[in-house]
C-alpha cells in the first residue's frame, strides 16, 4: 500500500497546538477549530505579542526558536506548524540565511515526540516543486522536489519536508502531512510571497508569461482544518481547481503596474541589481518562479471533501487591490509603461556606474 494514501477520515482529537497562532493563517485556523465540538483545547502559540486589551489571550506569546517547547505540547494529540521566520525581508535576512525555519521545525518534531502526538500537519509550499521549463502541467505530490537553488524559502521548505517524513519513518505510532499550498492572499493580505512574486514579475523575457494560482486563505485554513481531521500522509498541495493562464493572468495583473520586457540573457542580471539597489522587494532568486510553470494539482485534497470557496482569479482579486494604474485609459497606460521602462533603465545604468566605480576605489 502506498504510504502517502488516505486512511479516511472525521478524525477526533481533543488537545491541538498550533503554531503561528496570531497570523492571517492562524487566526483562521482557530476560528475553526473553536468550532468543532471534538476540540477540548487549543494551544495557540506566537512570538507575537497578544493583545493588552480583553479578558482572554487568544495565544500565548513563546520564542519558538529559544524557548523550552515541551510544557506547552504536553497532553497534545495533534501538532499544526504554521509558524515561519520568513517575512519582507526574505533571503536579505540573515537569520534566514542561517537556516532558522529548518531549526524551528525541528524544535517543533522534537517537542511534538516528546509528548507523543499521533497527529503533525507541518505548513510547506508548492514552491519545493522548483519552477522549470519542463514542470508537468500540472504537477501532482508524486513529482520530484526540485526547488530552484537560488531561492532560500524553497530550499528550506524543501528540507523541513525531509524532515518531516523522516521523522514519520521513526516514530509509526503517529502520522505527518505535509501541506503545499499556491501562493495565499486574502483581503487586505497578499502576504510576502505574493508581494515578491509581484515585484519579481516587473522585469520578465520577452516570452515568459507562465500560468499562475492564486489560493485564498480561508480556503487554506479549511485545507488545514480538513487534513487535520484527515488520516491522510504525505505531501498534500493546496490550489484552487486550475490556474490562470498568460491571457487571464495579464488581464487582471496589468491593471495594477506596468511590465517592462527585456532580453532573456538580461532577465536574471537586471534583477540581481534591482535587489542590490533597493529596488525590488524580490530576490534575485525567486525570478524562475515568474519565468516558468509550478502549477499542482488538488485532487488529493478534494479527495478528503475539501472544496475551495473561491477560484484562482477571485483569490488574486481579493488579494490585490485594484491601485491608480488601474483606472487609467489605455492610452495612457502604455505611455507611462513607456516612460517607466525608460526611467528603470536609467536607474539601473545609474546603479551600475555606482556600483563601477565604487569597486575602483576600493582596489
């Protein structure tokens, strides 16, 4: 039997942890569960600090990373890690070049074996799959986990997943899922990856116009809350049914900034400087993820009943606001493009003199 096959589900557990209580995802996660009448107690915790206000604390305020995790998953049946390092700053941050969502992770298993849990659903990507010119259409969980070496959240994520089943194989009396949602976006949070994949997409070859999924986060929270439920293992993607193509895609996006296209032998080298200039919110890493295809499958999911409230192109709505370029004509759209694209180019030949002679002075 295939190890990562659903046993059924309308699994009941009565003690849950969560962690990244206090973000958009986890916020939602514990309006659900506070639902469910088979929850007795949640264990929300977040470095975040909890409102000063109120009778009650919706979580508890925990350095994840520093502090002793064991008293608070004790008496835990099940573990659900949401909580990341990764933030705006990306792979500027040092602390996540130093691999601390991996550590974290492994504080987490650790605590999660100590007490003994029976159930972990551990928070991935879809951006594990890497983005190549060769992805299937879509990708399904049995794909290989190639995620781009340049990108540091896909690398880690990558990792967190190999320890995650590993620790599966050594502990049988429990069961992990992984999830690998699209990017999420809700109402007034398009969150980090959205934003980087936003900025990463203003430079792009003269071909590059890869389909794109957008996954809202409430259907996320639902996804999480279904596999919680669930006896299913393994890796689990997270998409609405489908994906937006380069037509539908420029449809809605274009309304909201313009694009400047380049030579593809330029693609890579004008975001590399863009990053080192301040100019982009994005790491030169993450450009493969606007150039090539990394679209999944969910038949996994809605195989449990999961189904998604809300499609790909309502979920980027949602989570991009329409903005002045939008309501401008036509007309005076492309003129603006035109003049933006000069004027990038112009600070980026600026960039690159800078950059020149500050390397003179310092030989």
């Amino acid at each position: 039997m295939d190890r990562w096959n659903s046993r059924g589900h309308g699994r009941r557990v009565s003690v849950v942890v969560v962690t990244g209580a206090a973000g958009p995802l986890g916020t939602r996660v514990r309006a659900l569960l506070a639902a469910d009448p088979g929850v007795e107690r949640v264990v929300a915790l977040d470095e975040a600090e909890p409102p000063a206000n109120g009778s009650s604390r919706p979580w508890q305020r925990v350095n994840l990373l520093g502090a002793d995790l064991e008293p608070w998953f004790e008496g835990a049946d099940t573990v659900l890690h949401l909580a990341s390092v990764f933030g705006p700053d990306l792979d500027g941050d040092t602390s996540v070049e130093r691999g601390l969502e991996v550590d974290l992770a492994r504080r987490v298993l650790t605590a999660a074996a100590k007490v003994g849990a029976t159930r972990v659903v551990v928070l991935s990507s879809a951006v594990v799959y890497g983005a190549w010119p060769n992805n299937d259409l879509p990708l399904t969980e049995d794909a290989l986990v190639r995620p781009n070496p340049g990108f540091s959240f896909a690398v880690q994520k990558a990792e967190i997943e190999r320890l995650a089943f590993e620790w599966a194989d050594d502990h049988p009396g429990a069961s992990v899922a992984v999830l690998r949602p699209v990017t999420a976006v809700a109402e007034g949070e398009s969150g980090w990856l959205a934003d980087a994949i936003e900025s990463a997409g203003d430079v792009r070859g003269p071909d590059d116009d890869p389909p794109f999924q957008f996954l809202h986060l409430d259907d996320l929270a639902s996804a999480v809350d279904v596999v919680r439920r669930s006896d299913v293992t393994g890796p689990v993607n997270v998409a609405p049914d489908g994906w937006l193509g380069s037509t539908e895609f420029a449809a809605l996006a274009n309304g909201s900034r313009p694009r400047l296209r380049v030579p593809d032998a330029l693609v890579c080298r004008l975001a590399t400087l863009r990053w080192r200039l301040g100019l982009a919110s994005a790491p030169p890493g993450l450009v493969p993820y606007v150039r090539h295809p990394w679209v999944v499958a969910n038949d996994k999911l809605k195989a449990l009943g999961w189904v998604p409230a809300e499609g790909n192109a309502e979920a980027y709505v949602a989570g991009h606001e329409a903005g002045p370029w939008a309501t401008l004509s036509p007309r005076r759209r492309q003129e603006l493009a035109l003049g933006g694209a000069t004027g990038g180019l112009a600070a980026i030949v600026v960039g690159v003199v800078w950059l020149v002679r500050r390397r003179r002075r310092a030989a």
